[in-house]
C-alpha cells in the first residue's frame, strides 16, 4: 500500500479522519487555539503547531519559525513510504498546502517543481505560506528549491477551498 498525505479545512478534520483513519494528523492552528484530536487516533499521533498565517514578523502576531517548520520537517521524515497523515489549517488553503509543499520536498529531493505542479493541479485554490517555503529552504539546505517550485506554482486560480486534496507520499505512487 502506497501512502498518501491528505489536506483539508479544520472543519473537515473530524469527518474525514474517521473515514481515512489516519496514522498521523498536522494541526496547524492560530496561537491559543487547539483541534480535538478525533477519536480514531491517538493523541500522540496528533501533532499541534500554532502560528498565524503570515509571511513576514508583524508585532502581536506569531510568525512560522525555524522551530515550526523543523517539526514540519521532521514529521515527515518519520513517516514511512506506507503511513496517512491529515493535515489541515484554517481555511486548507496556506499554511497546510506550505506543509504538504515541505513534507514532500523532503520525502522526494530533487522533485520540488513536479510537486508544486501536481499541488496547484489537484488545488487550484492552494497558496502555500511563502514564509514557511522560505525557512524550510534554509533548514533543508538545498537552495532556494522550494521557492523557485512555489513561484512555479503560480497565482490560485480558485478562491475558495471546496474539498480535500489527496497527494501520494512518494511521486509515482510507489
């Protein structure tokens, strides 16, 4: 079985976690704010990350940070090539399609453009967080790769997120 990683509203999560049953969840949230973990996983399966969706510091805002985007970084390189993950934001729009961009660049080096055009194929309305891109290039340490695959992916051409994107965890399924 191949696995997959999943990305939806947080209004999304709880339904479509009982139907995927997913070996991990990404929650990324506004500070102060924290999703119930859905009842068909653990919580230690659960991972919570809190920052407002920004791409540059603004005073009385919490901006992604090497330590937000390194625990992004290091969920996905303890998945394995078999695992679901969920993860999800807000609106399902920025900051978890930046997550999805990050996670897998790091599961698949070398193709960052086929990941930012299968990304904008199946959502039209993802605008990954530029600042989080932007701090992930410098903690994965291949140069501006992942910048230079979301200035590829172009503008959204949907304004509003209207279902759940599915993406495979290593390209050509395997």
């Amino acid at each position: 079985m191949s696995g997959d990683l999943w990305i939806c509203r947080a209004c999304d999560l709880q339904t479509l976690a009982a139907e995927l049953r997913p070996h991990r969840i990404l929650s990324i949230a506004e500070p102060g704010f924290r999703n119930v973990t859905p009842a068909v996983i653990e919580s230690n399966r659960h991972h919570h990350l809190n920052f407002d969706d920004i791409v540059e510091v603004i005073t009385g805002y919490v901006a992604p940070s090497e330590r937000h985007v390194g625990s992004i970084i290091d969920l996905a390189t303890e998945l394995t090539d078999a695992d679901r993950i969920l993860v999800h934001c807000q609106a399902g729009i920025s900051r978890s399609s930046a997550a999805a961009l990050i996670m897998l660049a790091v599961r698949n080096p070398g193709h960052e453009r086929a990941i930012a055009a299968r990304l904008r194929q199946e959502g039209p309305w993802f605008a990954p967080n530029r600042l989080m891109v932007d701090i992930a290039d410098r903690l994965i340490g291949r140069g501006p790769v992942l910048t230079a695959a979301l200035t590829s992916m172009g503008p959204p051409t949907m304004l509003l997120n209207s279902r759940p994107v599915q993406l495979p965890l290593k390209l050509g399924g395997k």
